[in-house]
C-alpha cells in the first residue's frame, strides 16, 4: 500500500464512511508507509516543511542525524545538527536523541535529549536556529534533568503551543511514564514561578514501557500520542503507537473506551503488521495535504534495519487513523 504523494493527496477525498472502514481491528488493517527512497535509515525521526517547500528531518544518533527532502519521499543525507557536540552533554553520554523541530517567532527550535539506553540519569537540551539547517543551530543548554534516584526519565522531549500562547513541554519513558511542564516562551525553559510537573500516561501494572509522546490539538481536543512497549531491537521489537485524548492540555487523557492514559490506556494508532515491525518514535506534522505521522520502524525483509514511515492520519470518526 505504498503510495505517491499525488495518491496520498486523493485518499484525502475518500468519503468518511470508507475511511471509517480503516480503523485497525486486526493487525491487517493496519497500512505500510507511504514510498519513500534514498537515505531512509532513521530512528525517532521529528520533521518540518520550510517556507521554501524544503522538508527537514532530525532524528537520533551523533549530533541528531539530519535528512532532506523537496518532494517527502525522496530522502538525503547531510551533516548533523552540531557540527561540534556541547561540552555538557559528556555528563549524560556522548550522542543525542529523540529531537522535536519546531517554528515559533521566527526562529527554529530544537529540543532533545542525551541519554544512555536504560538509564535515567538524562537531560534534555534545547537548541535555536534561524534556519533550521546543519551547522546553524546554537544551544541553549539544560533544560530539565533526571538522575537514578528520579521516578522519571528526562527525554523525548515534545513542545507543544496552544492557540492561547501558552507553551508546555511533555517528555518521560518507563519508570513513572510520561509527564508535562509549562515552559516560558521568552526562554524556552521551565518558569521559575511554576514547577508543577503533571502525570499524563503511564502503565502502573505490567510492564511500564511507554514513552515518546507527542500532542497536537484537533477539533476541540488535545491529543496525546505515545510509543508503547520495546524499541531498539530489530525484528523483536514490539512498539507500536496509541493515543488518547483530553479536554486539558494537561489531562487526563482517555482512550477510545475511556481508559485513562495513565492507567494503562490507549487506542493502537500503528502496530507491527507483515514486515513492517515496532513502528514507534513517533512525531506528528501537519502538511499541505493533511496531518502526517512521522515514524521509524525495523524492516523485516532487511534484516531489522530502522527505516522511515510516514502516512497521512484521517480525523472524521474523532480519532485518528492512519492511511
């Protein structure tokens, strides 16, 4: 079910009925990505459309792997976001993670994490640029930390700004699950005024493996979007996304059958089907032609490698659906 951009495009006039037939029940349902080519090996990948028309992509790894496209589907590589590493970053480890690219007055910003796998001893980072091009991004510094001794794990940052001006920023893996702060616009970090962190998902019994979130506004509501179970793994990896939806930016957030995000729920978005395995890390981006969700997820016919998805999301039934 790979397709054009042109096909992506006429999906879009599909009527609402058809599209409601979509919604995933068994693993089937599910669509493959949308065609892309080029250099298309990625993990947690957040991507922007310039003014220009020019697609940028940072994702995980070094200084946060940077790709290019004009069309969203054929993809090349550059230099990373950092042409030389923050000296602060050696106190977490050396490569960061999960980035999240954003435009607000006038300015590219970059937030991310550095981490090592299993460990919350973690920081998230901030960075700006004018352009949003490798070698242009200037950082900010910390923005929030945890350490072993924290209930919480500071990465996968997601900034998100609501039509009241209001900014604040959701992050978290494992341990306690993914929470939320309030940040300043005019710093781009936490209010001195206001420490308050909300709780917004987590999975009190079982297993806690949820993270990556990602929160847009649509219709009314907010939507919280989250990576489920075990990444990093090549063809045994389980992820998949869920989402859940809120009246508050802040929560709580329910899923389709009124499960609280922070009680295990969660409405499956895209799970492993056929040899598209561990879809995940994902970022939402809206589009000329609609919302996009932005993704990796392990090739099972090239042995596990981490490749790109992207697929258009459909609102008519309230909830989201990939096509």
């Amino acid at each position: 079910m790979s397709r054009t951009s042109r096909t992506r495009t006429a999906l879009l006039a599909v009527p609402a009925a058809v599209l409601l037939a979509l919604v995933p029940g068994t693993a089937s349902a599910y669509p493959n990505p949308g065609a892309v080519t080029g250099d298309v090996v990625v993990h947690d990948p957040t991507m922007i459309r310039t003014s220009a028309g020019r697609y940028l992509l940072y994702s995980t790894g070094g200084g946060l792997g940077y790709k290019t496209s004009t069309d969203r589907i054929a993809f090349t590589a550059g230099s990373d976001a950092f042409s030389a590493k923050p000296g602060w970053w050696s106190s977490y480890a050396t490569e960061a993670w999960a980035p999240d690219i954003s435009y607000h007055g006038g300015k590219y910003l970059m937030y991310y994490a550095v981490s090592t796998f299993g460990s919350n001893k973690s920081a998230i980072g901030l960075a700006g640029s004018s352009t949003g091009l490798p070698g242009s991004w200037t950082d900010y510094g910390v923005v929030y930390t945890s350490t072993t001794s924290s209930d919480y794990n500071a990465i996968d940052p997601n900034l998100f700004v609501d039509d009241n001006g209001k900014w604040s920023l959701s992050f978290g893996s494992w341990w306690t699950g993914i929470k939320m702060f309030q940040i300043d616009p005019g710093t781009g970090k936490q209010f001195a005024s206001n420490t308050t962190r909300y709780s917004i998902a987590s999975r009190p019994t079982g297993t806690k493996a949820v993270e990556a979130p990602y929160v847009v506004k649509r219709n009314g509501y907010y939507y919280l979007f989250a990576s489920y179970d075990t990444c990093c793994a090549g063809t045994s990896s389980t992820y998949k996304v869920k989402v859940g939806r809120a009246t508050s930016v802040t929560g709580p957030y329910y899923d389709k059958s009124g499960v609280a995000m922070t009680n295990n729920g969660g409405t499956p978005v895209l799970e492993s089907h056929g040899s598209i395995i561990g879809p995940g890390g994902q970022s939402i981006m809206n589009d000329s032609d609609g919302d996009l969700i932005v993704y990796h997820y392990y090739d099972g016919n090239d042995n596990g490698t981490p490749k790109l998805g992207i697929n258009l999301l459909n609102w008519s039934s309230g909830w989201p659906v990939a096509y």
